[in-house]
C-alpha cells in the first residue's frame, strides 16, 4: 500500500517531520526515517542492521548528503537538523514523497529533477539507495555517506580510534569497527577518499523525551557522479561484501483501499523469521519480540492474513521457552535467559492456541499443545515465579511481588511501579477461566477426560461473579484482594474473550460507563478522566510518559476487546464498524502504514510511542474481521 504527501506537505517541516516511514527486512533490521528526509529519531537511518537476528541492531548507515551541481554551485537536496538550523535545506526541493516497498523522493533543484529511491533486502542486512535522473538535463551528483557502529538505542560520538580499519577496495569501502564491517558498494562513482566528521546532529523526537539529542558521524569517503537523464547512481550499504543492488521498480501496484487490505499490508512489516525462531516484533523501531504482544497478536496478523502456519510455529517456537509454566515476557537483546516477569503472556499464549485450532484444525499440532498446557495449568495451581498462584479458597488466580510489574500495565519509573494491580486483576482472571476453558475444549477434542480443568473453570466463574462486579459503580473493579473499584478498560478483555465468564446484563451496563468514560475516537482511555491520577497527555520526559502510561493515555489496540464486547453483548455492529473506520486515519498521521501505541487521552490526541504497534494493527484487523464483517 503506498502513502504519498504532496509537495505542500513536504515541504511543511511540521509536517513531514512528523511523518515516519519505516521499511523491514523479516530478521529484525530496518531503515527508518521521515518524509521530510530529516533524521529526527536515533532510531532513523537507511541501515540498521540485526547483528544477531531478531536483536543486536545496530545503526550503520545513518544518513547520505546529496548535492546536485547544474551551471552552478552545488545545492544541497538532503536535510539534517543542527542546534538551531536545518543544513541543507533540501526540503525546499522537494515535491513528493512517497512509501510502499521502498521509500522515494523527488525533487527539482536548478532545472535539475531527482529521484531518490531507498530499499531494504529482504533476509539480509543491506539496503539499496538509488539516485536517478529524471529531468532532460545531465548534473553531478556529490554523496556522502555518514556512517557510524553503535546500538541503535544509543548515539555516536567522535572517536579517534573509529574507524578500526578503513579499506578503499575497486568499487567498494569497507569502514570496520569491532567485528562489524559495513561496506558501501558504489559502482562507477568516483570515489574521493575525502574523510572527516560531521558534528552535532539533533534528533528532537529525542529532545521530546528528555534524552540525549545530539552525535556526530563520520564520512569516510565523497562519491561523485555524472547523470545524463535516466541515468542512475546506486549505493548499496551491507553486512558483507559485495551485494547486488535491489532492483527498485517505481510501478505502483493497484491500490486496494479496502480497510482490512490496509490494515493487512500494515501486518507485514511485524513477521521475523531466524535460525532460532519464528515470532512477531511488537513494535518499531524499539521494541524485539515480546510475548505478550506476541500473543494478542496472533489471531489479528496471523489468522486474519492467511498466515495458519506461521501462527503454529511461532506458538511451538514460544513453547520451547516454557519455564515454571511461563513463556518469555520478552527475549533480551543482551544476555542469554529471557525475561520472565508477566502473569498475562502464558495466558494469552493459550487463548492464541484456541484461536490457532479454531482458524484451522490440525491435530499433530493439537496433540503437541495439550502437554504443554497442562503444564502451564499444574504451575500456576501448585505455584510458580512472582506470587503467581490460584488461590485455593476461591480458585482465582493471584499474583504480584514488591517492586515488579507483571500485567500488561507494567509501566515502572526507577523503583516506583506505577501501576502494580497485585493481588486478582480482573483481566488475568478472564484469562485465566478462559485457559481452563480451552484446556477442557481441547482435552475433549482429542477424546480425552478435561473434566477437572471443566469444574475449575465453573468455580472461578462463580467466584469472579460474586467478586468483581460493583454494583454501585455499574462497572467491575479493576482487582480484588485488594480491591481497586478505579475505572480501567481491563475489564473489556475479560467481556471480549472466547470463554468470557462476564454476564450479560452486568457487562450491558459497564459498556455504557466505558463508552462514556474511556471510549475516544483513537483508544480506550486506561484510567477514567474523574479518577484520582488522571494524565490526559502522554507527553514530557520519558519518567513523566512512563507515569502517564496507564493512567489516561488511550490505547488503540484496546478497541478491539471494547468492540468485540460491544457486538457480543449488544449486537450493534454500525457502531462497532463507526469506531473502527477511524483507523484509516490512524494509519496516515504518524507512522506511514502503521498505528500507534498510544494517544493522548484528552483532545486533540497526538499520537506517541511507537508509530509501528503490532498490536493496535492486530487488534484492530481481529475486531474488523471478525466481528463487524468489514472489507
């Protein structure tokens, strides 16, 4: 799916600095950057490989200045911001923009019109960047690449010492630091082993959140070209040495602008594929594979596009890490044992299951499941990691310890865990009965007894009955043991799954409350704008958007449990399809083809976090499918 801005919009810094693009390679590395050319992220560059795939991402190719020379001096048509300026100015030569498989830009600079086309190799670290003329008259064309090793986490500074090896090969440059090389490959340019550092970059999406703004890069060489028209010069960045370029075709494939074909191109970029395992990455351009979001996201990117097969084998990859009947909350990008600290990801681990052999029987991948399940059921009852328990007087499930987040509301400032919802959460409960329920449906399925899964389940939902409804708030507490009668969407999650335990006529009525209270055209608010703690803006500091997290901010994803719940218990369907349509331009305001993590909770809702959310792009493709029937 292509996304354009026009050459107002281009050239609007406010604009186009805010619109990103993003471009992956199904291992964990990508090219990121803006429509305005400016790199406003650390995250942003033409190259940022996986060194070790999914993780180990390293920013290598940052950024190519490009100057064009006609009759007269050279004009910059590329863009980098400084403390207090923007040097080139190259947006003022923009006329276009756009991003499907590759990124362009085209520009028109002293009679002079360019093409820049930028790709990423499918399965490898390298990109492609092509600079062609598409004008009727010839110019030259000076590049110089702005290189740099670091974590793309992190920033770059002058080192003395960098590069470790620095190599002019026929036709290629190897800079090398470390056990990283990158090489550039340029074809027939001139190479001009000019070299030097460039100072003082500033990233303000990095100012925004309160973190370092400012490094420098290094330029090993200036490449130079003479295009006649049609005429192209290519570079092509990589892990090794000499790859072939993409070929970058510029024809447009026919736009299906049906939402669910939106949102299932959307789907596409958040597959990973590595010698070690098959998952889903929660998120660009920080976040690597996280179980939970894993998990929520199965049936929306996987079921919903036609992708069964992978869906079976990132649950068997993540059935593998099982450890005291937990899967990983998330594989670290440093160190060798993941981190285990969720009480929901195992929990949503057998929903996707259900939802797996729901969408496609398959009894060999069944039978393998049962087991594991099982051993999930016979931790969490007998007692695993972090408190997590059953508690045998009401057979809910309990968990929490001092100073650790384990639902999805894990938001943690130094050692204040802003919201640490200990004792009985009403969604991990949900979940929890919805677990006992697939382990009954499935044990019977492959003609086995489930009885006892079946008789633990009707306890618990008697218990969440009794306990978790207030009848006085006319919505249900958020946790009991303590109780916490704070009005948070959770409780949509336990309304929205396959063997929800929510009545009907209790969940009619915290329907209304949270359409009123919580429902904004962009995400549910997580918390009541009347409650206590309320924080209407995700913006400031990164403590202060780790404090606002869950407090108010709006999350897109959670439309799709509020929609689900809204059909299954109302019926009204329009209304649920009214909600949902906004996600077109969801998909258009932040990052190109994607939607965000979060919104501001209160108008006019500026989106924040991660521009490329796995989930808010599954979720919202679930309850589009399944629930409202779109196309």
């Amino acid at each position: 799916m292509r996304y354009s801005l026009d050459e107002s919009k281009c050239r609007n810094l406010e604009v186009s600095t805010r619109r990103e693009w993003v471009l992956t390679n199904g291992t964990g590395a990508y090219a990121m950057g803006t429509a305005g050319g400016i790199n406003t992220r650390r995250y942003h560059g033409h190259l940022i490989a996986a060194i070790t795939p999914p993780t180990g991402r390293m920013l290598l190719l940052a950024a190519v200045d490009a100057l064009v020379q006609t009759d007269g001096n050279p004009m910059g048509i590329s863009a980098n911001q400084y403390p207090g300026a923007i040097y080139p100015e190259g947006f003022h030569y923009l006329r276009g923009f756009s991003v499907d498989d590759h990124a362009c830009w085209r520009y028109r600079a002293g009679g002079a019109e360019v093409v820049k086309r930028l790709a990423i190799h499918p399965h490898e670290n390298a990109s492609t960047v092509v600079y062609e003329n598409v004008g009727t008259i010839p110019f030259n064309l000076i590049l110089r690449p702005l290189v740099c090793h670091r974590d793309h986490h992190g920033n770059f500074y002058e080192n003395p010492h960098y590069p470790d090896d620095l190599e002019f090969l026929p036709s290629e440059t190897q800079v090398k630091s470390g056990d990283v090389s990158l090489y550039l490959s340029h074809g027939n340019g001139e190479r001009v082993a000019v070299q030097g550092w460039y100072y003082r970059f500033e990233h303000n999406r990095e100012s925004d959140r309160g973190l370092a703004d400012k490094e420098d890069l290094f330029c090993p060489c200036e490449l130079r070209y003479y295009l006649k028209p049609g005429e192209k010069a290519t570079i092509v960045a990589a892990t090794r040495p000499s790859v072939e370029p993409l070929q970058i075709s510029d024809e447009e494939a026919l736009r299906d602008l049906r939402l669910s074909a939106m949102l299932r191109d959307a789907a596409e970029r958040f597959f990973v594929k590595t010698h070690d395992r098959s998952t889903i990455i929660a998120g660009y351009p920080w976040f690597t594979d996280w179980g939970r979001d894993t998990m929520i996201s199965i049936p929306g990117l996987c079921l919903h596009t036609g992708r069964v097969t992978e869906a079976r084998q990132i649950l068997s990859d993540f059935s593998t890490q099982l450890y005291h009947g937990l899967i990983p909350n998330r594989f670290v990008e440093v160190g060798e044992r993941p981190d285990y600290n969720t009480v929901d990801a195992t929990l949503w681990f057998g929903n996707a299951i259900y939802k797996t052999l729901m969408a496609e029987w398959d009894e060999v991948f069944a039978t393998r499941m049962l087991p594991v399940l099982q051993e999930v059921y016979d931790w969490h009852v007998r007692g695993t990691e972090f408190g997590i328990h059953v508690d045998p007087f009401d057979g809910l499930l309990t968990q929490g310890e001092p100073g650790v987040q384990l639902t999805w509301m894990d938001a943690k400032v130094g050692d204040w865990v802003v919201t640490p919802r200990h004792g009985k959460p009403i969604e991990i409960n949900g979940l929890w009965i919805n677990l006992l329920r697939v382990l009954e449906w499935l044990s019977g399925r492959l003609g086995l007894d489930g009885t006892k899964y079946g008789t633990d389940a009707e306890r618990a939902e008697e218990s969440f009955n009794q306990r978790f409804w207030h009848e006085g708030r006319g919505h249900f507490l958020d946790t009991v043991d303590p109780t916490d009668a704070s009005l948070r969407p959770n409780q949509l999650i336990a309304m929205a799954l396959p063997f929800s335990p929510v009545q009907a006529d209790r969940a009619q009525k915290a329907l209304e409350v949270v359409a009123r209270e919580l429902l904004t055209p962009n995400g549910i608010r997580t918390l009541g704008p009347d409650e206590p703690g309320y924080r209407g803006a995700y913006s400031g500091s990164l403590p202060e958007l780790d404090a606002s997290y869950h407090q108010g901010t709006a999350w897109p994803w959670l439309l799709g449990p509020y929609v689900t719940a809204l059909v299954r218990f109302t019926g009204d369907k329009q209304e649920a399809k009214r909600i949902l349509r906004n996600s077109r331009t969801m998909l258009e305001e932040y990052g190109l083809g994607g939607i965000a993590e979060v919104y501001d909770g209160d108008e006019p809702q500026h989106p924040g976090g991660c521009p490329w959310q796995a989930w808010s792009v599954a979720e919202v493709l679930r309850a589009w499918v399944e629930d409202v029937s779109g196309d």
